[in-house]
C-alpha cells in the first residue's frame, strides 16, 4: 500500500507540471497507468469553506495520525481528535454563523446525500425524544470520481442548498456553516474518504499513518488563517464586563466589548483555548494605564477539553476606573513530543 501511495503523490506533482508546460495529452497515458492500481488517486481539492466571508477562520482539528490512545495530527502536534478523520474549522461565534458563510463543493462529483433538521445548539442539543444529534449534524455527502466520498458536517440547519442526485463543480456552494451536531465550536468539518481509506487533505495521508511520513497536501489553495501551523491555538479572546462569562455566551457572540466606561462593574479578559492537554501552563493578565497588574491567573491543567473558556479580571476600584488602555495577555506553555511550547499574545481595549 505503502509503493502505491507515494505512486499517487509523485504522480499528482506529474499532473501538475505537465499542465503547466501544456503537455495535456501526457495526463491521459498517466490516468490510464494509474487505472491499474488499487486505489485512485484522490481528487484535487478546493477549501470547502469561503474563509473570504468569515472574520477568521482557525483550524481547529485535524485528522488523527495516531492508530492507538492518544492523538497525533499531520504536524505530530496534539491538535486532533482520537480516531477521527474529520477536519474541523471553526468560527470564533455563531454571529459568524448568522452572517451566512457559504460552504463549498470541494472537487466535481454528485451529490450522495443530505440531512437537514437539527438545530445549531451543538453537542447540547436534545431532540424530542432527549435524544443527542447525530454526530456530524446537518450533512451533505458528494460522490467523486474513483469513488471517494467528501462530507461537510455541521451545517447550519435549513442551509442546504443541494439534493441527492445534482451535479456540482469545485466550489459550487451547496449550503452554510452552523453548529448542528457533535461540534465544539460553530464552523464546518470535512471528511474525505473512500471505502475505509480516510485521507488527510493537509498532508495526503491516510487516517493513522504516522505523522513522521511525508506527503503532499491535497488542497489547491488554503485561506491565509489556515496556510501556518500552530501548536497552540488561540480561537478568540475578548473583554467584557461580566464578572463569570459563560462558554455558551462566548459562543453565541457575547461579551466582546471594544471598549469600556469608567463605571464598568468588572473588567475582565478571556481566551479561547483549543485541544487543552493535561499538563498545560497557563497565565492570565492585565496591566493598567499605570503599569500596575490589576488582575492575574496562573494555572497548571490537570483535565483534556476540546475547547476551554479561560478568563481573569478585578471588581471595580471604589473610584472607578482610570481611563486608558488596558493591556492583557495569555500565556501558554504545552509539552509536545518531548519539547516545551509556548505561546505569548496581547490584546488591548480602552477605557473612557
């Protein structure tokens, strides 16, 4: 199998140059070699999701490359989900949700099957009957040439724009990203698979396949949130004036102040963290005007969470506020593979 995977992959780099040398004709020999092999090649693939749109796209999970306990992504970063083969974008809120952002074929193909009806409340919601929504939510399946199949789970409920049996090219939009389903966070997830082979879009690699082996990625093209890596990911962060936001809050797009009144009962700084590992080092902070430090958190975490609210802040002084920027950062330390990494980012807000 090994022999006809790195075929594929030198052979995909073939097509390539050949195009652009406008040898066409060659790809038509190179098709009909590859016909022989056990499994076709996978299609070229367009980033099913209009990043354009979204005020920022974070790449939440990726496909698992670690067969046993534990997970590994195509970096060998901790940034997956165990035994999952499905990529997950996210959406910093559902007002991104709100703003319809359209969600793409990613190759040729015809549409397998759709499904519609849940409700954008994520893994929280409970049907009539206290039932928990199918894993991948509102979904649209497209069938591709050499039978792989690609998935957009997800979706926003009543979204959908397709049907079984419609024929659609690369970045046709075929419905909108939503919180439908067993989704940490709004956004899309995209599987690609065939039979019981799931590839990696980031790297072209089977699901399981150690992280250390090369490949090449499948995408045509990556939005710029998506094109570095990132050990650490930071979803969002904000301020607000409530003394204990909520996850559920942060989701549904509140609590993000762009500034503050003197008066504000609180003030208080709060990130979004995804795939905390056990293990982490964390510090939370904020500087007044003055350089003083008004409030801080350290933390060393003992649980594993998909995503995590963290947030620190002060009660107002009995004068109130003093006007200015307020400064706040996060800072973040997490082993991988046996190294320390860390992560340090800022963020302002100003107080009149």
């Amino acid at each position: 199998m090994r022999v006809v995977r790195l075929f594929f992959s030198s052979e995909r780099r073939i097509r390539r140059q050949l195009a652009n040398l406008g040898l066409a004709g060659l790809i038509g020999t190179l098709s009909a070699v590859s016909a022989h092999a056990e499994t076709p090649p996978a299609p070229d693939l367009v980033f099913p999701l209009d990043c354009s749109v979204a005020t920022n796209c974070v790449p939440l999970t990726y496909v698992d490359h670690l067969p046993g306990p534990g997970v590994r992504d195509y970096k060998c970063g901790l940034n997956a989900r165990e035994q999952s083969g499905l990529t997950h974008i996210a959406l910093q809120s559902l007002a991104d949700v709100d703003r319809s952002i359209p969600v793409l074929a990613a190759a040729p193909g015809k549409v397998r099957g759709t499904r519609d009806g849940i409700r954008d409340e994520g893994p929280e919601y409970r049907d009539a009957d206290g039932k928990s929504p199918p894993f991948c939510g509102n979904a649209v399946e497209i069938l591709h040439q050499g039978g792989w199949i690609s998935r957009y789970c997800h979706m926003r409920e009543g979204s959908i724009l397709v049907k079984a049996g419609d024929d659609l090219k690369p970045g046709n939009v075929i419905g909108y990203a939503g919180w439908s389903g067993n989704a940490p966070m709004p956004g899309l997830g995209f599987r690609l698979k065939q039979e019981q082979t799931v590839l990696d879009p980031f790297n072209g690699k089977p699901a399981g396949e150690s992280c250390t082996t090369t490949g090449e990625s499948l995408w045509s093209g990556l939005p710029p949130s998506l094109s570095d890596y990132r050990d650490i990911i930071v979803i969002d962060a904000g301020f607000s004036s409530t003394p204990q936001p909520l996850l559920p809050d942060i989701i549904r797009g509140y609590h993000r102040q762009s500034s503050l009144p003197v008066t504000a009962p609180s003030l208080v700084f709060w990130v979004l963290i995804g795939n905390v590992r056990p293990g982490e080092q964390r510090t939370l902070q904020i500087v007044g005007p003055d350089d003083r430090v008004i409030a801080e958190q350290k933390h060393l975490e003992r649980d594993a969470s998909p995503v995590m609210l963290l947030h620190t802040g002060a009660a107002r002084p009995e004068k109130n506020w003093m006007p200015g920027t307020y400064s706040a950062s996060v800072v973040i330390s997490r082993e991988v593979n046996g190294q320390m990494v860390h992560i340090n980012r800022h963020f302002d807000i100003e107080v009149r």
